[in-house]
C-alpha cells in the first residue's frame, strides 16, 4: 500500500519563454514525481506512467533517483509545445503527439492511501478509472486536462462533458480560475468553489497565480496567499507542484490551511527555476516562517 500513487502521462515538452526555449520531460506525473523525491517523506511513492518505447531512458533516469515508477504500454509518448508571454499566467500550448489512454483494467491492481490523477488531455482518464480508484482510497484530480480538446496539433477549451458524474467520486480537485469558470460559468472564484461542492467535490483547491490560491472544504473559504519569489523563471509545473505540496501534508494530517500553504511556498521555490521543484522541505519551511502574510479562514454564506 503506497501512500501517494500519481498516474498520468510523461510528456516530451517544449518551452518557448522570452528569454529562452527549451527541450525536457514534462507533465504532471513528472513535476510531482521529481518534486516530492524532494521531501522528506516520499519513500512510500509510486508513479503509474504510459510512455512509449523510445521514451523508457527518462524512466530508468527517474528511478536511478529512487521513485518507484510502473510503466504500462503505449503507441506514442505525449509531446507538448508552451509558449508563454512575459506575464507567466498567459499560456498558449500546441500538442504535436498524444499517447494511449489509461485504463481501469490496467489499474485495477493499484493501492494507495491517495491517488492522483495528472490529467492532460480530455481522454486520458475516463469515468470507469475515476470509479475505480474512488473505491480504494482517496482521489484527487487535475481538472486540466480533461478541458482540453486537441484538434490536429491545437488544444480548445472545451467543458467536461461527463463532469457531474465524475465529480461525484472526487475527493479533492485541483483547478485554475479558468478552469473553474469553464466548469461552473462562474467567474467568481468562491461562487465556483461552492458549485463544485455541491457538485459532490470534499476539497476544492482554486488556483489564481500570483493573487494565491482557494480552498474551500467542509463550507469554509482558506485563503492562501501566493509568496512572492526571488525571480520569475518558469510557470510550467507551478500547479502540479501545488498540488503535490497540499497531498504531502494533508497525508501527514496537516490542516486545510497549512497544507495549502506549505503547498503555495512550494510553488514559489518552483518558479525561480525551469524544471521540476529542485528546492528543499527546509527551504520551504523557511518561507513560511519569515514571511508575514497569513491564510484567512472565512465560513462560507
């Protein structure tokens, strides 16, 4: 029984910034893989990829590391273009290939405490895996993904068509203010927060870039703040780094609001650099100790 088992696809990534482009591994199973080697605790980890062939070197790399990572088959590996502006927030991606979908079948053997789902493209995961794993521990979910259509190589914003259906299995959801409002046609973050719940979501973390980000769990609103970094870098990862910092802690029993904290100086270790999280859980607790802005707790009307 592992504690945190992530599944999602490795993608090949191209990263076109205004200062410099550059060529990596990427994804969301592969930000959270190599962020939380970082920490103290991730011993009891297992990754749950889908690669292609070609692509098996990046996994002996990662487990040369010491994570322990299961492969299963697929045609392709995912390949990802993003380009961003001079404001990080401002993203436009192009997918050039996409790799074979997960299925319940494959992951019926899979136990862990928490699963999360790295969610990239609308297919990856259907609802038949999201059930599956809902009966065996707790589920948390990237929206991402499963709002983004790919057409030839350009990805559209489309809603998820089988969301409350879904939703109803999730424990915890990651999302953006985008995402929320695609989901919700709420532009206001709390009022898609509280849709979401009712939708059957136990957590909701709403991410909202430099402003910080959201939690609303058992009717109340945590506002985290975002901490402000040395230099602004790479975004690429930033969610993915959150959500791994918030599974950590709320997997060693921390708060709502502490692990969203701990989640948020994460993100901001994160930024400085391209790449996954390189920092240390001592660095990061050295942000929030020095830095003066604190989470606000508010009961929800």
């Amino acid at each position: 029984m592992n504690d945190i088992c992530c599944i999602g696809h490795i993608t090949l990534d191209k990263i076109v910034t205004p200062k410099q482009t550059t060529y990596m591994p990427g994804g969301t199973s592969y930000y959270f893989s190599h962020g939380i080697r970082r920490l103290k605790d991730f011993k009891n980890y297992k990754l749950v990829t889908a690669v292609a062939p070609s692509e098996y070197g990046i996994i002996e790399e990662m487990r040369k590391e010491g994570l322990q990572v299961e492969v299963l088959p697929s045609r392709h590996t995912v390949y990802f273009e993003n380009t961003y502006e001079e404001n990080q927030d401002n993203r436009s991606q192009r997918v050039l290939a996409k790799a074979d979908p997960f299925t319940a079948d494959a992951l019926k053997d899979e136990n862990a405490h928490i699963f999360h789902l790295g969610s990239l493209l609308a297919d990856d995961f259907p609802l038949e895996v999201v059930k599956e794993l809902a009966q065996k521990g707790t589920l948390a979910v990237d929206a991402q993904g499963y709002l983004r259509k790919v057409e030839g190589e350009h990805v559209f914003p489309v809603d998820w068509h089988e969301k409350k259906k879904a939703l109803k299995y999730i424990d915890i959801l990651k999302v953006n203010e985008h995402e929320a409002e695609v989901l919700t046609g709420f532009k206001d973050p709390e009022k898609a927060a509280k849709q979401l719940a009712q939708w059957g979501v136990k957590e909701v973390l709403l991410t909202l870039g430099s402003l910080g980000s959201l939690i609303y769990a058992e009717g109340k609103f945590y506002k985290i703040p975002a901490y402000a970094p040395k230099e602004v870098v790479d975004a690429t990862g930033c969610g993915d780094t959150y959500v791994l910092g918030y599974l950590y802690m709320r997997n060693k029993g921390a708060s709502y609001e502490e692990a969203g904290c701990f989640a948020a100086a994460m993100s901001t270790i994160k930024l400085e650099k391209s790449g996954p999280f390189s920092g240390t859980e001592e660095e990061v607790w050295h942000i929030l100790k020095n830095n003066k802005q604190k989470p606000e707790v508010l009961v929800a009307q």
